[in-house]
C-alpha cells in the first residue's frame, strides 16, 4: 500500500516522537520505526537529561563545560541557543507525563556526570531513558494524527535520482519526496510520498564488536542521506562510553552509568590502585575521552581485560535508590556493588557526527529534517558532555517542528516516483555471507579505527572495508530485500564514511586520537 503523508518521521526515539508531538496539530503523520515502537537508544538511557534548573548552576557554566569537552570544535551559537532553551524543554516533557526524581525538600534531585562542574543531570532513578520514551509514546497514542506503524523498515530516501535524474554532491537542489519502506509483517515494500521527511534514527553502535547501544543502532539515516548525496560530518568523532561492564558475551554491553562516579565511585586497576589522577585532575569525572583512552591505556600496558569500578564506600542504601537497575544487574552476575569491585571498560556508544544540519534542523536536502542522534548540529564539536543528548534531541524537535510547519503546506507531493521494483532478485542463499560481513565490519572498526588510531591502521581498515563494499553492492542488486542485508549496506557506508573522516583529519582532537599526529 502507498501512503501520502504531510510528515513522514523515520525513528520512534526521543527525536521522533517529540517532533511529532510538535506537529500533529498540523497535519497527517506517518511515523515508521523498524522494531517495536519503543526499540530505541533512548529506552537505555541511564544517566538523565542535563538542564539548567537552579543557581548555582547557569547558562554560562553549562555553555563552557560543553565547549570544553567539545575539544574547540564546538559551534558556540548552536551551543548557547540549545542550554538556554533546557528547562523550557524539560518543563515540556514533564507535562508530556514524563517524572523526574525529587530530593525531600521537592526541588529535582541533579545528579552530576563526567565534565561537568556543577550537579545538572535530571534523572529518573537510573532509567531515565526508559521513563521518558514510556512518556511520550503515551502522549503519541492518545493523538489521532499521529500513526505510528512499527515493525516498518525505511530502506532509501526518495529523491530525483528516483525520477532518473543524476543527482550528486554538487547538485544545488536536492529534494526528498519520502522513503521507500519495507513492512515486515507484509513483507512488501511501499512508497511513503510526504511533504516533510524527518530523520531521527539514532547511532551506530553496532559498526563496532563492543556497543552500549542496542541492535536497531546501525546508521541507516546517515547512510541514507550519504547514498542520496546530503552532507554527513563529524563522523570520527565515536563516543566510547568509558565504563560498560565486562561481561563476555554479552551483547549489546551493559551499562554502567557514569552517574555512578558522579556518586563519587572510583575507578582502579585490578590491583586496586587509583591511576586517573595520572592523565586528569579531574580524576574518575574527566570528560568521556581522556577517561576513556586512560583505560585503553591501563588495560593495554598493564595486559588486563578491564579495570575496576570501586563503589564500596559510598553511602551503601543511598546507592541502592541511586542505582536500582545497576545494582541489580550486577546482582544477577554476583556481584554486589557495595561490597565487590564491579569490571568495566570502554564500549562504543554515541555519534557526535552525522547528517549536518543547520539551526532548525534542516539537512542539506530539501524537505529532510535531521534531528536527535543521527544529526551533527555542531552542539558536541569532537566530544559530547554527557547528558546532552536527549537536551539536544528535545531542542532539535521544538525547532524542526516550528520551521516544518511554517514550509510543509508549500510543498507538493511528487507523483512520477515510481513503486519499488524488485525484478531480477531473489531470496539469499547463504545467510552466512552477511553475517560474515558484518563480523568483519565490526572487527575493522574495532581493531583499526577505536579509541587509538594510526595511518597504518586507517589504511588497513580503508582497504578492508573496500572488498566488503564491492562484495554487498553486488549482493544487494541480486538478493530480495530484508532488514540484515539493509543494516549491513547502510554499516558498510557509515563504517567507510567514519575511516574516510578520520582519514581526512591530521590531528588529535577530542575524540579523535591518532598516535601520527600526538597533541603538543
Ligand atoms: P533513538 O532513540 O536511537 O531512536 C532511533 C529510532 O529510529 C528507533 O526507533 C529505531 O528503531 C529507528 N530506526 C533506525 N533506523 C531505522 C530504519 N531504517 N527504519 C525505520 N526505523 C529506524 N544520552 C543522554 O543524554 N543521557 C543519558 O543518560 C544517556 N544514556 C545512554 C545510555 C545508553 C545505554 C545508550 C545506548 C545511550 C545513552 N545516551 C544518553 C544517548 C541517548 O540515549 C541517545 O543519543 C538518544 O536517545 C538518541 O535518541 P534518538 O531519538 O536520536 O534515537
Ligand atoms: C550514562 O549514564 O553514563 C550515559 C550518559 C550519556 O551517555 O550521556
């Protein structure tokens, strides 16, 4: 079935659902996501959503932690629009239903994360992610415009190329007039002809072998918007979460929030010593990327799997209410956090990068609205402060819903795009070849273009990367369309577009590390 749509949003995260929020007054939307509904990253988000609510926190503190963190490479305006709007937004968001902790005195109760100066961080217990997503699926279902349709896989963005007119880089006037997308309950592929498309789908954790984020976490909205000729950047600038628990096997990783060393937890090597005060003064709460490679460094100079997170002197109920979830997953593998020391390590976990976009949102392609993960707004520069994103998410949403109301009753829909044709292929034979592929993707990402890059390894990798490129190409004009075979086409893109950035970057910076170009 083919649909017409005033707004097409692709991702039920906490970018798409609060845009959707924002326009549904307006118009007809369509909301396509490709697992269940509440299948997100924002489901797993543990620590909380930074704002500035009381003194003696303030804009200008806020401002300069995240320019800090962002290693110079932050764009200040974008920086200072999106904190000054944070407790507007969040006010937003409790009345969409979403609850927040409160001390006994009825103030909300800030936590504070790595890089920040002052305790900011709104939180719901240790699953704020998870509140927040429960809240606005609730606000959305009671919307009778909004149609969520899940399980509904968005395979490309509909452009000229569609209507056999050659479109690339340089191209003045991208346009985008939907998406084809594949409902996996039909297994048929239809057309979603819209006047506003909005991508919100999130990271790519899954380019690597280690990941906080979960399976649905495969770049598909940047490499969409790479294979139709819009502008991605920022792309080597992969977060790693400095402390996933070391639990082999276990995929994707589990996290442990870095809430836990706001609380005061401090990390040690195996042997018990305190090494962060070597590489930081800041210690266990230096920002994301010195804490990061700080481990990477200890694990690989000293031989160790991972190193400790020591929680044993704190305040042992008040870390039990803090960190419910934690306390029991660790629990489930026998270890109890106030009396054991708890395994962790660094994990891929978050694209500062992605679909550039200006101030409202809006990508290089026209009609194409970029928010939440998968966008690059110039907020995070080379390193994202922690907590920022799910800000970012909201402040995005609230822009891109206001400049697409204003546009979207301009734009008409385009009725040449002609319906998917399928003819030629045939169903895969060998399901091993993808898996196979998407093994040796992660192991590439990994081993050549982590937390420690060199030129030999970006080559390595580029090289590696070309043979899988070549050998799915192929196989995606041959073989029906499914899911797997999509993920693994849009990993391959971002996987490449991540070497070729960081290829392209002849300095360390933020998160960025390459021992050819070391930092004076
Ligand atoms: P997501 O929430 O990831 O949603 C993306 C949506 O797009 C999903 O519904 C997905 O199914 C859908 N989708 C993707 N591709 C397709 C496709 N081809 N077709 C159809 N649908 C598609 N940030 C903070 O600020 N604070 C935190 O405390 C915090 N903790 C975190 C903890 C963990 C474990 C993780 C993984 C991340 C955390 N983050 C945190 C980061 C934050 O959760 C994410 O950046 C944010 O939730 C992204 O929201 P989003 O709406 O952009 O994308
Ligand atoms: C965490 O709770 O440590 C995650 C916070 C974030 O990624 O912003």
């Amino acid at each position: 079935m083919n649909r017409e749509v005033d707004f097409l949003i692709i991702g039920s995260g906490i970018a798409g659902l609060s845009y959707a929020l924002k326009v549904a007054e307006h118009g007809k939307v369509s909301m396509i996501t490709k697992a269940s509904e509440d299948e997100s990253n924002t489901k797993y988000a543990q620590g909380g959503i930074a704002a500035v609510m009381y003194s003696p926190d303030s804009i200008e503190k806020h401002v300069n932690d995240t320019l800090i963190a962002g290693d110079g490479i932050c764009d200040e305006e974008v920086v200072r629009m999106v904190i000054s709007e944070s407790a507007e937004r969040i006010n937003e968001l409790i009345c969409w239903g979403a609850k927040f902790d409160k001390t006994e005195t009825g103030e909300y109760d800030l936590a504070k994360e790595g890089g920040h100066s002052e305790h900011r961080i709104l939180h719901h217990k240790d699953n704020t992610g998870f509140e927040i997503e429960r809240a606005l699926l609730a606000a959305v279902h009671k919307h009778s415009n909004i149609e969520i349709l899940d399980h509904h896989f968005a395979i490309d963005i509909l452009t000229q190329h569609h209507l056999g007119i050659e479109v690339n880089s340089r191209t003045p006037d991208i346009e985008c007039y939907g998406a084809y997308v594949l409902d996996l309950r039909t297994n048929t592929i239809e057309k979603i002809l819209a006047r506003t498309i909005l991508m919100a789908t999130g990271g790519a954790g899954q380019v690597y072998s280690a990941t906080t984020n979960p399976v649905i976490a495969t770049g598909d909205g940047v490499a969409m918007v790479y294979r139709a000729k819009g502008r991605v950047e920022g792309m080597e600038f992969y977060q790693f979460h400095p402390t996933a628990l070391y639990n082999p096997g276990e995929s994707p990783s589990f996290l442990i929030s870095e809430a836990v060393r706001g609380f005061g937890g401090i990390l040690k090597t195996i042997d018990g010593k305190e090494f962060m005060q070597k590489y930081d003064p800041r210690k266990s709460l230096a920002p994301r990327d010195i804490v990061a490679r700080a481990i990477d460094n200890e694990m690989k100079t000293r031989g160790d799997d991972y190193v400790y997170l020591d929680c044993r002197h704190l305040d042992k109920q008040e870390l039990v209410k803090h960190f419910p979830n934690i306390y029991q997953k660790c629990l489930s593998l026998g270890l109890d956090m106030k009396t054991d020391f708890i395994p962790v390590l660094p994990a891929a976990h978050y694209m500062c990068g992605g679909i550039k976009v200006d101030k409202q949102g809006r990508s290089s392609i026209k009609n194409l609205y970029a928010i939440g993960e998968c966008s690059s707004t110039g907020l995070h520069g080379a390193n994202r402060l922690a907590s920022n994103s799910l800000l970012e998410a909201v402040v995005y949403a609230h822009h891109a819903a206001i400049d697409s109301i204003a546009q979207f009753k301009k734009v008409e829909y385009c009725p040449n795009i002609p319906d998917w044709n399928a003819e030629g292929t045939h169903y895969p034979e060998e399901m091993v070849l993808l898996i196979q592929s998407l093994r040796e993707v992660q192991a590439i990402m990994t081993n050549y273009v982590g937390i420690v890059r060199s030129d030999i390894r970006l080559q390595r990798a580029f090289d590696r990367l070309e043979i899988l490129y070549k050998e799915n190409e192929e196989l995606y004009l041959k073989t029906t369309i499914s899911p797997k075979l999509c993920e693994l086409r849009n990993m391959i893109n971002v996987a490449y577009i991540i070497i070729k950035h960081a290829r392209q970057r002849k300095e360390s910076r933020g998160l960025h590390y390459t021992v050819n170009y070391p930092r004076n």
